[in-house]
C-alpha cells in the first residue's frame, strides 16, 4: 500500500511553479504580437499551443500531484486525454480531406 | 452524516477510502476534458473554414484584460494549492485564509469577465441581440463573426459557470475550514476541491491563447 502514502509538495515547489507560470503567460503574450507566421507559417498558433501545454503540465503534474500520484490516476489522466486527442485528430482529419467541399 | 475522517463500511481502510475519493474526481475531471472537448473542436473546425473573419473578431477582445485575468487565475490556483497543503500539514488556522484569498482572485476573475462581457454588449457584439460586428459589415461576415461570439461566450461562459460553482464549492470549504473539521488525515473535500479548481484553471490557459492570441499579430 505504499503507493497511498501521501506525498506532501512543499510550498517552495508551489512557488517555482507559479513563477513559471507567470513567465510562461507573459511570454505567450508578447509572442502573440510578433509575425512568427512570416518565418514558418502557423508558428504563431504552435507557440501559443506548446506554451499552454507547458503551463497545463505544469499544473497537472505539481498543482494537482499527478506527478506524486498512483499509477491508476495517471491511467485516468491519459484515458482523458487521449480520447480527446482521437476526437480532435479524426474530425480535423476529416475535415481536412474533404476537398470536394467549398466553404 | 459526513463525519471527520470516518471509514465507511465498503473500505478497508482509510488510505484507502481516499485514494478512492481521489480515484473518483479525476474521473469526474475526465468527462470535463470530453465535454469542454466539444467546443474545442467546434471552435478548431469554425476557426479553420472563416479564418479571416475569426481573426477580426478575435482582435476585438482586449489582451491586456485577458492577459490579467489568465494571471489572476494562476494566483488563484496557487493559493489553492497552498491552502491544501495547509490542511495536509494540520495547520488549521491557515487554510480558511487561503480559501479566502482564492474565494477573492476567483471573484477578481469573474468581475473581469462581466467588464469584457459588458464591453462587448456596448459594442453590440452578443449573438442574439441587435448584432453589428463592424459598421457596414457584409452580412456573410456579420454572420460568421457572429459565430465567432457565440463561441465566445459558450466557451468563455461555461467556464465563468465552473468558477461560480468553484467559488460556492469554497465558501462551503471555508465553513467547514472554520469549524475545524479538516486535519492531516482528513482534508479530501480540499483536496477534491482542489483538483476541480485547478482543473477550471487548465480549460482557462488553453481559451486564453486560442481565443486571444492566436491572431494578435495579423
């Protein structure tokens, strides 16, 4: 049973991730009012996702213990994720081939 | 009849009893993934067929209220999280602070969100009511910035829904906080509660970039 003994995250952890945070905000927004799309088209939506990812990881895996937790909550975790992951690839997928089709 | 840290009959123990609890709200957290899910993808399919229009409109929504409202929601998450570990190190009198202190950044939020709302009623951008999106618009692209809205406040407004329950989730917290009721072995309520905030918090850092930041630079 010892993966239930509760890992307790100290407050200097809390504090490091909130700092990074913040810093990661503020990147996001000054990255957003910079043409990235003039160096590689679609950069500036890649950079604001990547960096939301970062932010969310962060989050999930200190704020919320995921890191510390037991192995079936990272299964649930996953599970999540990636069913969203299957919705969003095959509808774009499929809405990315429907060439025959004039919006 | 929910007593302080008593073990129900279907549980061995009380570890047990909490891996549970906790079992069960990240489960609960997975079927929010899927339904916020729906409008993700509902916004990535719109945003791809009219992106100019999605542009424009994105544009009218202001960064800098966004920005400080994506900060405050960090804040938030953080005193959250501090007011767990108050209650997982038994120190008592600390948690009702931290509650209150995410009770207040959670409230700053929601105030916020009702100045971008209102802004947008003056700007007769509220799908539904008289909507004009820029004067002269043709009606093709009334229509489909009119999309663009009511993705807007359905995404935006779905969210502010979890923060109003979040924030009646804390005042229930606090008063139990205030009763003493939460100790090193018993604080799940905190701890679930918890997760749920933090879980608002993550939809928040993804509509934050894809609603305002996306087309910042065109």
């Amino acid at each position: 049973m010892s993966e239930h003994a509760e890992h307790v995250v100290s407050p200097k952890i809390y504090l490091l991730i909130f700092a990074a945070l913040m810093v990661l905000t503020v990147t996001t927004a000054w990255a957003a009012t910079v043409d990235l799309n003039a160096y590689f088209m679609g950069l500036n939506i890649i950079v604001a996702l990547v960096i939301a990812t970062c932010k969310a990881s962060l989050v999930v895996l200190f704020f919320m213990h995921a890191y510390y937790s037991a192995k079936r909550t990272k299964l649930i975790i996953i599970c999540g994720v990636f069913w969203l992951a299957i919705m969003l690839f095959l509808t774009m997928g499929d809405y990315a081939t429907r060439s025959w089709e004039v919006h | 009849m929910h007593r302080t840290g008593e073990l129900y009959g279907q549980f061995q123990t009380l570890e047990q009893q909490k891996a549970s609890a906790t079992l069960g709200m990240w489960i609960f957290l997975a079927t929010e993934i899927l339904f916020f899910g729906g409008l993700f993808l509902t916004y990535t399919i719109n945003r791809q067929a009219y992106p100019d229009v999605f542009a424009d409109a994105s544009k009218t929504l202001s960064l800098p209220l966004g920005t400080i409202n994506t900060l405050v929601l960090i804040a938030s998450s953080l005193t959250m999280a501090m007011a767990v570990w108050s209650a997982e190190v038994g120190k008592k009198k600390l948690i009702p602070l931290f509650l209150v202190l995410t009770l207040i950044l959670g409230s700053i939020f929601l105030f916020i969100k009702g100045i971008e709302y209102h802004d947008k009623y003056v700007e007769h951008h509220i799908p539904g009511l008289p909507f004009q999106f820029e004067p002269g618009s043709s009606v093709a692209t009334n229509a489909h910035a009119e999309l663009f809205f009511s993705l807007y406040f359905g995404m935006t407004g779905l969210h502010a829904m979890h923060m109003v329950v979040g924030v009646g989730l804390l005042i229930w917290l606090l008063r139990q906080s205030l009763k003493g009721r939460f100790t090193p072995d018993y604080n799940t309520p905190i701890e679930n509660v918890g997760l749920y905030w933090h879980f608002v918090d993550i939809v928040w850092i993804y509509l934050y970039p894809l609603l305002y930041l996306i087309d910042r630079h065109k």
